[in-house]
C-alpha cells in the first residue's frame, strides 16, 4: 500500500523512493528527538530542513499535493518541538524578546519605499516581480502591524511572476523564510 496517492502512470509525481526515504529518517528524528539521551546516531532534522526539502520528479509518483501538505504537518510539528525547546532553555521573556526582535528585522526591510524593499537583478536577468512581491509585503506589514489575519500557508506557497530586472529572488525568500519562523515561533 503506498503512502500517499499516486498520480497517473503518464504524470509526473514526486519520486516514491525519495520520500518514503525522507519520512523514514524524519520519524528516526522525531523519535530521536523526543528523547532527551537520544543517541547520536538520530539523524538531526530542523523545521527549517523540512521547508527547504526538494524531490525528483518522476512519471506515477506520489501526489506532489498530498506530498506537500504532509511536509507541512511535518514542518509544523518539528518547529512546535524546536519552539517549546528553544523556550524551555531560554525562559519565556529571552525567547519572546528574540522573536520580537527577528519581527522587526522583517518590519524594517518591510518599510522600505516600494520599488525598493530588495535588490534588484540586472534588466538582462528574472527576478521576482516587484509589484507581486510589493503588495505581499504590504500584507505581511498590516499581519505585523496590525494584527491582520495571514496564515503560515499563504507565506509558505505565495508566488510571484517573473520579471525582468525585478527583485532578487534570495532575498525575497530568505524574508519569506524569516516570516514563516516567526510565525511558527510565537504559534
């Protein structure tokens, strides 16, 4: 029985031995971590690997859909888990005041001019573009600011159009990535 649905035998899908491999060593993890004398030999696994896990893709594979909302759940247990430690080995108000601090980080580069928020590629090279990136940002200020209601999966799957000359790519998602800890941290 597989883990997941499969796609049809003429779709790509997300290649079967890649993640059935990758959930093994993420419950070895999981379990490992649950036990504070976890030996060494657990495979050390962070929410953030989770995030930034990529498979191959591969004719009758697993449902890429399936498959991401399960690395989701997956994502979100560990960081719960690296949340409560973090907490636990720092005290409430050093742990508050640190999320507090990675917020502004994002707030600061958030309140840049529009147009301006991050480098840009040369005009011959695709960015993100900058209007798509811009009214995101100008959500992600009101969620810091205001308190306006965003969820972690509209940071985890918001996409942007190409552009040429638009904004650099890796800054935008380093951003991203701060957004979804910080979200994750104060949960």
């Amino acid at each position: 029985m597989s883990t997941f649905p499969r796609t049809r035998k003429s779709e790509l899908g997300y290649d079967t031995e890649q993640v059935d491999e990758f959930l093994q060593t993420a419950r070895r993890a999981y379990d490992g971590g649950a036990d504070d004398a976890a030996s060494d030999s657990s495979p050390t696994l962070t929410a953030a690997d989770i995030r930034h896990t990529a498979f191959s893709m591969k004719k009758g594979g697993y449902s890429t859909s399936h498959v991401d909302a399960a690395l989701e759940r997956l994502e979100d247990a560990f960081a719960s888990r690296e949340r409560e430690a973090k907490r636990a080995a720092m005290g409430d108000t050093e742990w508050f005041e640190q999320a507090r601090t990675t917020a502004q980080v994002i707030l600061n580069r958030l309140e840049r001019p529009v147009g301006e928020r991050f480098e840009r590629v040369s005009f011959l090279t695709y960015g993100y573009n900058k209007g798509d990136v811009d009214r995101f940002a100008t959500r992600l200020s009101r969620y810091f600011q205001d308190g306006r209601p965003m969820s972690v999966e509209e940071v985890r799957t918001v996409t942007f159009r190409p552009q040429r000359g638009g904004y650099r790519e890796v800054q935008v998602d380093l951003l991203l990535d701060g957004v979804t800890d910080v979200m994750l941290a104060v949960r």
